[in-house]
C-alpha cells in the first residue's frame, strides 16, 4: 500500500533581538518554557528545514545539463534516421540481407520499470507493428540505431540524451498495460455471479492519480478480453459515462478476433472515481475506485481502499453501444465466446 508521507512542522526558534543568546527556564506556573540560540539567520539551518522527498526531479536543471553547449534542436528526419528506419522495417519482415546484424531494440527501453522493459540488446521481432485509424498511425518501438539518430538531433549529444530519458523513466507513470508482479497496490475485487473478477492498482500512477484495473479469469487466474455482454459506466453525478479499454481507445485496425491469444484489456479512471458494471442492462458491481492522500478538497488523510458500494437496480441502463457490441460478439475468438457462455449459464 502507498505510504503517506510524513506531515511533521519544524518550528522556529524565538529570537530575541538586544540579548545575547542565553538558556532559561521561566517562572510560568506549572510549565516550563525553554530558550534557545535563535540560529543566525533565519530560515536557513538545513538541520531545521529539509526539504520534502516529493520524488519529483528539477525539471529545468535536468533539461540544462541535457544539451550539448550551444546545441539547437533539429528535426531528426535526416538520411541517417530514413536509413535507420529502413532497416528497421527489413527486420519487421525478415528481410535483414545475409552478412547484416539485426537491428536491436533502444537502449533507453531497458531504463523503464517492470513489464515495460526490454533488456538492453534485445534483437527486433520479426511482425509488422499492428495500425491504428485507418492506418494513418502506427505504434512502433524504435531501433537503436533511430533513437540514438533523434537523441542526436534534440540534444546534440547521444550520451546526454540518453541520460536525460534514463532520469525521466526514475520519475514517469506507467498507466495502463499490467502491474508488476510484486506492486503491494494490487487488489482482487469479486463480481457477484461471474465467472472473472477484477485486478486493480496504483502503483507507479501517483503523480497522474489513476487507477488501473483489467478483468481476470476465475479458474485460470489470467487476465483476459473484457467480457462483450459487460458495460462499464463512470458515474459523475447525474451523468453516466462509458468506459473503454485504453487498447480500445486507441482504435486499433486489428480486429478483437486476430489479437493474440493472451491479449488483455486494461482500464483506467481517476482516484476515488464510482464505477458501474452493468451485464444484460443490469447492475452487477457499483465499486468506487482507492483514492491516495491529498490536501484537497477534499482532503484524504490516508490511502483509501476500494469499496463496494450500495446499489438500486434501475429501470433502464443505456447501453450507447450495443449494436456495436453485437458486432464484436461474431468476431470474438473462440476462447472469449466459451467464457461468454459461462457468463449467460451465470444469468440464467
């Protein structure tokens, strides 16, 4: 569970100005008041006034010690970073002409934390990247021979940049994807009548304040495919807002049935936030979200847990995209379309 940070107040010392610095005790009844040597000059004794360990780095001094002396920053669409690029693509092919090395993914992925990381050498998997809107985007990890081409061009200096990602990947969230195995933030939340539940965390997501959470097969233990007969709504007051999968919001080409086979979806909502989730036009869970400590409004001394809250099952849930839903349901795989028949044995 995440720690609160200590809130202890330092006081200052009296000062009295025309006395030199003495110790005395009063003549106040039944209490005894101590005086000590005010320091020199207030406000500055390091051994009264540390500076709070917020984690957080001094962005400007990093970007300053980051750039080459005199360096401006340049497009990095040189001819080395197209030919670079063009090698990259040979390796997604298995085209690498006989004699070449295989390019190797960036060194900088081996600073980031956990399952986001790819040790360092690790030679590029042959598979063109999947696209996303129509293929106007593609999520691709660089080569390093791309990235050293664009630290190049940023920060003038290969080294310098590559210590400027390795700081930032000490500080930035991962949200999304899945937790790291030993992240004490990781609760298990039951779906009455269901065959998965949920797995929900916090970690690494304290400076952005979310909360992630994908679905977990009961028998298997393994995350999988949201359900296609579950809807998921925030509820913000009288409103009601679905929730998509990030993978989902990234609108992928690759239709649901031709993801792989241990593909998952990961969720996520800001802390404190109320949830609902709803199968067959009914309310199954209402489950508001952990929230960590803040000053506020509204102040949170400590970390709240999850909690299951009360529910009055409504007339009608809207469900904006059900047509669409029915869709997926024919091009779900047959794993997803076995589970979704244990989900209906459930109803029944």
């Amino acid at each position: 569970m995440p720690k609160v940070e200590s809130t202890r107040v330092t006081r200052q010392a009296r000062q009295r100005p025309a006395q030199p610095p003495r110790t005395a005790i009063s003549k106040g009844k039944d209490k005894a008041v101590a005086r000590r040597p005010a320091p020199k000059t207030v406000g500055t004794s390091k051994t009264k006034q540390q500076p709070k360990k917020s984690g957080k780095l001094n962005m400007e001094s990093i970007f300053a010690a980051s750039y080459a002396e005199g360096h401006v920053s340049v497009s990095p669409k040189t001819p080395e970073f197209s030919a670079a690029y063009g090698r990259l693509m040979q390796a997604w092919t298995d085209s690498v002409p006989a004699g070449q090395e295989t390019p190797v993914y960036s060194e900088v992925y081996s600073y980031l934390p956990g399952n986001c990381r790819i040790p360092q050498g690790t030679p590029v998997a042959p598979g063109i990247p999947g696209s996303s809107r129509g293929g106007t985007t593609r999520s691709i990890v660089w080569s390093e021979d791309m990235m050293n081409e664009a630290l190049k061009a940023e920060f003038g200096d290969v080294a310098l940049g590559k210590n400027f990602v390795r700081q930032m990947a000490t500080i930035c969230d991962v949200v999304g994807g899945l937790p790291e195995s030993n992240d004490p933030s990781i609760r298990y939340v039951p779906i009455p009548g269901r065959t998965y539940h949920i797995r929900l965390w916090t970690g690494r997501m304290d400076q952005t304040r979310a909360v992630c959470w994908n679905f977990m097969c009961n028998k298997t233990k393994q995350p999988r495919l949201r359900p296609s007969n579950l809807q998921i709504y925030a509820i913000s007051g009288p409103a009601r807002v679905t929730l998509k999968s990030i993978e989902e919001g990234h609108d992928f080409d690759l239709k649901k049935s031709q993801w792989a086979a241990d593909a998952t979806e990961t969720f996520c909502a800001s802390d404190g936030a109320v949830i609902d989730l709803v199968v067959n036009k009914k309310i199954v869970l209402r489950l508001q979200l952990p929230a960590r400590p803040t000053a506020g409004p509204p102040r949170i001394k400590k970390y709240r847990e999850y909690k299951s809250l009360p529910f009055e099952q409504e007339e009608d849930v809207e469900e904006e995209d059900e047509e669409d839903e029915e869709e997926k349901d024919n091009e779900e795989n047959d794993s997803e379309k076995a589970s979704e028949e244990d989900d209906e044995e459930d109803d029944e």
